[in-house]
C-alpha cells in the first residue's frame, strides 16, 4: 500500500506551490498520521482483549503479548511497530 501521508509529507517541501496549497498537504499529512495512530491503538487493543480472553478460557499459560503480537501478524496489522521500537 502506497504510504499516502509520506507523499503528502514531501510534497509539503515544494518550493514551486502556492502557500495556501502546501499548508492543505501539511495539515492532511498531521490529520493522516493522527487517525493512522488512533488506529493502531485500536488495534493493539483489539489484540490485546483477544490475548487477555484466551489466557482466560483457552490457555492460562499463554502470554497475552505474545498472543496479541500473533492476532496482528494474522490480521496483516503492524500496529505494535511502536511498541516494539520504544521499549
């Protein structure tokens, strides 16, 4: 998938654009990551309610991280790329 907030990220560096014209690209590209953030909290927090139910009822021994890390690999999502990257 095209990273859309990147292009509009460095088309915001055109020098050859109105002023009008950039600030739209710069704010589209704050309002994309933004909702691209609440997103992945979304998401992690899907995994991790999927990861804390099945600890509960299928495996007690399974660590919920572990399983939440797997719900998004299986889904495609890389919500906890953050995460990961910070700690």
């Amino acid at each position: 998938m095209k990273d859309v907030a990147l292009h509009l990220r460095y088309e915001s560096k055109r020098t050859d654009l109105p002023d009008d014209v950039i600030q739209t690209l710069s704010e589209a590209y704050v309002e994309i990551s933004r909702l691209e953030r609440e997103r992945d909290e979304a998401r992690r927090q899907v995994c991790k309610d999927a990861g804390i139910l099945r600890s509960v009822y299928v495996d007690p021994d399974q660590d919920i991280n572990e399983w939440a890390n797997y719900i998004a690999k299986e889904k495609g999502w890389d919500c906890f790329k953050e995460e990961n990257t910070n700690g």
